[in-house]
C-alpha cells in the first residue's frame, strides 16, 4: 500500500492512502500542539485494534456476542534498551464462553497481521529518488533466483521474463502497480491482490500453484482489464474524453440512430439482431454509451472480426459493457495465448450455467487419476485438514468441453463453494478450480457461503448466475451432490503439443463453438504494447440477460448524470422534475446513485452512501413536501444501512418533522430539548434543512466538471495515461 505524506503546519503530518486521511501531531512537550496522536502512537494503537478485529471476525462467525468482550493492550519498555518492548495484549471473556471458543479467540489474536509483521522484522529501505511517481513496480520484485526460467503450461514465455515484461509495460505507462496482499494457506494454492497505487479502484486478483504463476496471473489480468477499458466500465470519463478524436479506441466508429430511434443499420449483423433484438424493442438510444454521454455524437461502436468469414461487424460498447461484462477477455506473451485464455473463460462459465441451472450430478474424478497429481492432492488434503470435505468432478459433460470442477463443503455452516476452471489441458483446468476456490480467500471467508437448496427457481434465478460469476458465491442445487452422476467420467485431453500447442488449442475450441453453431467474433487489442484480445460468442457468452440493454441499461445514467451532479443549482422545478423521473424510472431504493450516474465517490462520504430513496428524501426537503418526506425517513431509518452520523441526522429530522406536520405541537417548545439529545450542530443542519437554509445537507456541491471528487479523478487519470497511449501508439507508423 502506497501512504503519501504532505507537510502540514507545525509538526502536524497528513498521511493519504485509499480514500482516507489521517493526521498526526507531537504531543506539546514535544513541541507539538496535541492536536492528534502522534505516529508511534498510531503504530501501538494498530496492533491492538488487529488483534480486535481478528477477536470480533472469530465471534461472529460463531454467532458469539462481543458486547461484553474487552481487550486492552499495555507496551512494556526495556529501561536500558526503550526500542525493546513487550507488547501485553490482555482479552477479558464472559464466562458463559466455552473452553474451547476461549482458546479459538486466543488463537485468533495470535493471527494479527500487525503482530505478525513486526515479529518478522519489516526491513526498511530509505532511499532518494527523483519523482515519487516514476519508482513504478519496486512492489513488484520477486528477486528470481539468477538464470531462472520457469515454463508451465499454457504459457509461451517463462514466468519469470512474462513477469518482467509485464511490469516494464505497465512501468512504461506511468501506471504504479503495488502489491496489497499476498495468501498461501494451503499448499500449492497461492493468491495476491494487485492495485494502482493512484487509482486503487483499478485491481486484479491473481491465483496459481506458486507465487511467481500468481504473480503473472495478476498482472495478465491486470493488462487484459486495461486493454479492454474493463476497470472504467459504467464510469463517466468525463467531458474532454467524451469530445476526444475518440473515446474507447481509435479505430471505434459512431453511427446515428435512424429514423423514429431505428438502429443504425453499419451496427451488428442479422445472426447478431436475432439475438439482441427478437422481439423488435431495442432502439438506438438503449445503445448510447454511459462512459461519454455524448448522444449526439451517436452510437459508439467497435470493430469484430467474424470467425466464420474474416467480415468486420461493429458491436455498439454500450453492448458489450451491459452483456458480457468481463468474460471472454485476456492478455498473453502471444495472441494464440490469450485467445486460449478467453475461450477456456467462455467454457468455463458457461458450462458452469449450464450444469448448475440444469442441477446436473457430475461423476467423481476417481483417485488413481487424481494421484498423477501430487500438487493439487497435497491442496485438497491441506482444505481437509481444516475441516472442509472437497469433491473433485468431472465437469466435462462427457468429454465434450474442456472444464472441471472442485467443490468445497463447510460443515460449520452448511455452506457450499463450487469452483470451476477450464482449459484444455485437464490439469490446468483442474488446478485453475482449486486455486480460484482460495483466491483472496481466509478460511473465515469460507463460512460465509451459502447453504444448498432443493428449490430450483433458487437455482435457475438469472442473479444468481451473476452472483458466481462475480464470485462463485451463487447457490448450488443439493441435486449436484447426487451420487448418481448423469454423466460418465471422461479423463479428456484437448491439448496441443509442440511450440504451436496454443495455437492448436486455440483452433480446437473455437471448432467446438462452430460445432454448435455458434459464431464467434473477435478483437485485439495491442496500442498499449501487450497483446490482448476480446472474444463475443452471442448467445453463449452473456453473464446479464439480452432484456438488461431495454429494461436495466447501464445508460439510464445519462437521464440523471448531469441532474445529480448539479444538484445545489437546481431551481424547484427542475427538481420537482427530476424527483419525478427518480420515482417513475422503477430505480432499486436501495440502489446506490454512485452506481446509478457512473461516479466514483468516495465512499466513507454521504455522496458515497448516497441511495435513490434518500436523493429522493433530500429533494423533497427541498420542495417543502415535509409529509412524503417524513415517509421516507421512517423507511430510511427502519431498512437503511448507513453510518451512525447519518442515522441521528435523520432520527433528530423525523421528530422534528413529527413536530411541523403537527398542528397542535410547536416546535419552539421543543427545540432546547431536541437540543439536548442531539447536539447543537446536528439539530441546526436539521432545522436548516426544513427551513431551507440548508439545501442537500452532507452533499458537497460538484458538477459535470466532477469538483472536488478526488476518487473519480485518480480513475479518469489512469483511464487518460491508456487514452494517451493509445493515441500515440495509432499515430505512430509500424
């Protein structure tokens, strides 16, 4: 993690990182003003509320109250030696707590990160540089032993120079690339977290056998992610970018809707059209993109080149961002590389939809075949271990596809975990299912998944497609565990062999999508000096359903965008206005207007928390419309989850409010205690916001210009350093 540190007045400090802000000072016998802790004092704190959270994640999981749990830590310091301390963390249990939960709590304490890393010993490296900025991937070193070269399968480079390629590319681009965890909780399985130290929205999760394979994971799909513009998708880029030369790519082309919002006839083909529009709804204004807004400059469309006959069909972005979201999309040292890696992805998911959907019971892998795999043996025995039975299956469908499947139980919870991988090689695939069922992941994590169910709507509702493809926290059909399997096993192999093995497989797979009927459409994408590619198979491929591009259009952002943003200058009619098209558009309440508009806030701000019912509340506090109000903030108050702060706000308004729509209450007669209860602050931003003197209390006043929305300017810096590669890279002749 990256901390930046500015120089405030005095000896006060100000450190930066993610979206928080902590200040520290010097006590005043220090020459300081007291005015916050100092940071040696941030430092004893943190081991103490790590150890706290590591005590509060143990309970909750066990359904344990913490309410009368306490914890304390002393640091004890050597009179000859002050840099030597003990540091004594004491936890006071409740005697209804059972033996053995008292030891689980105790040994959950041991598992403190900070603890951890100070018994280590963290080395320290103080150095000079010339700009902060450009020490890009020193993160990123694994310090390789001298001469390595480690192949394994699938890859057309070794590990170690795919990692340095990838580093120097992403270095070349300004982009500072930091490592923010690293997990290796059973053998054979390890996972990192990888983000921009500028732009932490933008990160990858890479897994594999080893830390160098996760590494290279995580960076390939880091890359893959930028080629594809994935990390910005549904963000607004902002109004330079969406009146550029272009946009998302150079070569993209803009297409104006026809008459009565016809679609453009240069979009799509007639195999396409059946799909996306059987019933004649869609319209061009459903295709506008969200990242520009920009409708009058058209339909925002890239080019795809038809496997079946070599033809360009241009796919509107909008599209492809509502539909396919992530899959079908890779980076690799060579195009036949990553077109494996895309169409293994298609595979994967959607013979996992397929299997889980239809409640398909998959045959076991038996053990002799497992046995030719000690690696992966020694993960499932290490999950066993701790208590997890696992089933290894067969996720083939009868050797037609090229997938399995490793599913985890948890006993604790009743909870299930069905991970799938693919790839043409069986054990890849098979590893890619273990290694994707820890990415990220603690065994506290684990008992968070949901139980299985015999209610097959449960199963077949399109959400919870999503929810596994985001995740594969999804539920699963107590069918699947059927020991009668519905399909024989098949110990497949759809492999190349020689240097042109990836090209063999990727010739392989895609002959399999022509089998059934499918046509395939693809895109490369090499301006930012990696090749990447991106794979459509209509019909096939979508994680959201075709109905989404009429009915949940990531565009609905562009009816209220520049309305939000613009909030404080808004007269009453434009927000009586707006109000109406927030209460007749049948937006989520509950759904966050972050998401709704494509804006980045932060998130520990009200802008962040900000939900289509309270924009609606605050509106209408506005407009004086104090009974509607008063409804919302009891429905607020009763489902919404918020910050405490925000909580008592809305509480001190709704007995005021209970007050104004009273006519026999007077509210001077109350205020003093109102008063009282709720401080003198809290109650003048709350008579304010019913008087109108205060307007959107807690909403910093912005606009299309995004002022003061730090988070969202870090993305489109990092979605501009690709845009300016980009156009260089366009200008440049080859």
């Amino acid at each position: 993690m990256e901390i930046k540190v500015n120089f405030l007045d005095k000896l006060r400090l100000e450190a930066k990182f993610d979206d928080f802000t902590v200040i520290a000072d010097q006590p005043i016998r220090y020459k300081g003003d007291g005015s916050a802790p100092g940071p040696f004092d941030y430092f004893l704190a943190s081991s103490a509320l790590c150890a706290a959270y590591f005590v509060k994640l143990y309970c909750d999981t066990r359904n344990i109250s913490t309410e009368n749990i306490r914890l304390s830590q002393n640091n004890i310091v050597d009179p000859e030696n002050r840099y030597q301390q003990i540091f004594k963390i004491q936890v006071e249990l409740p005697a209804d707590i059972s033996a053995k939960d008292r030891q689980g709590i105790l040994r959950s304490i041991d598992r403190c990160t900070v603890k951890k890393v100070v018994q280590a010993g963290p080395e320290f490296v103080i150095e000079e540089v010339e700009s902060l900025d450009a020490d890009a991937q020193a993160l990123l070193t694994l310090n390789p032993a001298p001469g390595a070269s480690t192949y394994i399968v699938g890859k057309d480079l070794p590990l170690e120079q795919t990692i340095a390629n990838m580093s120097s590319l992403l270095a070349g681009l300004g982009i500072k690339i930091e490592i923010a965890s690293w997990r290796n909780i059973i053998p054979n399985v390890w996972s990192l977290h990888i983000r921009d130290a500028h732009s932490p929205m933008c990160f990858t999760n890479g897994k594999g056998s080893t830390k160098e394979s996760a590494l290279a994971s995580a960076l390939g799909e880091y890359i893959e992610r930028l080629s594809n513009n994935h990390f910005y998708a549904g963000s607004f880029w902002g109004n330079d970018i969406a009146n550029a030369d272009f946009v998302h790519y150079p070569n993209e082309r803009w297409f104006k809707p026809g008459r009565k919002d016809a679609l453009p006839k240069e979009i799509l083909d007639a195999y396409c059209l059946d799909i996306y529009d059987a019933d004649g709804e869609l319209r061009g204004s459903h295709l506008i993109d969200t990242n520009s807004g920009n409708a009058e400059r058209g339909i925002c469309s890239l080019p795809y080149v038809r496997q079946s006959d070599g033809e360009t069909v241009y796919f509107p972005s909008n599209l492809i961002e509502n539909l396919y979201v992530s899959n079908g999309m890779s980076a690799g040292n060579t195009l036949a590389e990553a077109q494996v890696q895309c169409l293994s992805e298609i595979f994967e998911r959607a013979v996992k939809r397929e299997i889980l959907e239809g409640e398909i019971a998959l045959p076991d892998v038996p053990q002799d075949v497992l046995a030719k795999y000690p690696g992966i043996v020694a993960g499932i025995q290490g999950l066993e271990e701790q208590g997890f039975p696992v089933l290894v299956k067969d996720a083939s469908l009868g050797g037609v596809y090229p997938v399995m499947c490793v599913t985890l139980m948890n006993p604790r919870t009743g909870g299930v975990f069905a991970s799938f991988g693919a790839h043409p090689s069986l054990e890849v695939a098979l590893e890619r299912s273990l290694t994707e069922l820890l990415q990220g992941r603690s065994f506290e994590g684990l008992n968070d998944l949901p139980q299985p169910t015999f209610a097959s709507e449960a199963v077949t509702e399109p959400n919870n497609f999503v929810e596994h493809f985001i995740d594969s926290s999804g539920i699963v059909s107590w069918r699947f565990f059927s020991a009668k399997a519905d399909y024989d096993f098949v110990e497949w192999d759809f492999s190349g062999h020689g240097d042109n093995s990836n090209a063999e497989e990727a010739a392989t797979l895609f002959g399999i999508l022509a089998g059934m009927g499918k046509e395939v459409y693809t895109a490369e994408y090499d301006q930012l000096g990696a090749t990447a590619c991106r794979i459509l198979v209509p019909g096939y491929s979508e994680v959201y359903p075709v109905e989404d591009l009429i009915w949940d259009n990531t565009n609905k952002a562009l009816l209220f965008r520049a309305d939000i943003l613009n909030l404080h200058r808004m007269d009453d009619a434009s927000l009586e206005d707006l109000l109406d098209r927030l209460e007749n558009s049948e937006l989520d309440e509950y759904g966050d207007i972050a998401t709704l508009i494509g804006i980045e806030f932060d998130e520990n701000t009200v802008w962040g928390q900000l939900t289509t019912l309270e924009l609606k509340l605050l509106i209408q506090l506005v407009l004086q419309q104090f009974e509607e109000a008063k409804e919302l903030v009891e429905t607020f108050l009763q489902y919404n989850d918020n910050t405490l702060e925000r909580k008592l706000f809305y509480q001190a308004l709704n007995v005021v409010l209970e007050v104004e729509l009273d006519d026999e209450l007077e509210l001077d007669d109350y205020v003093v205690n109102f008063r009282r209860m709720f401080g003198d602050a809290r109650m003048d931003a709350v008579l304010g916001s019913v008087d109108g003197s205060v307007r959107f209390f807690g909403l910093t006043p912005t606009s299309m210009q995004l002022e003061g929305l730090d988070r969202h300017q870090r993305l489109i810096d990092s979605f501009k350093k690709l845009h300016v590669a980009r156009g260089k890279a366009t200008a440049t002749p080859r």
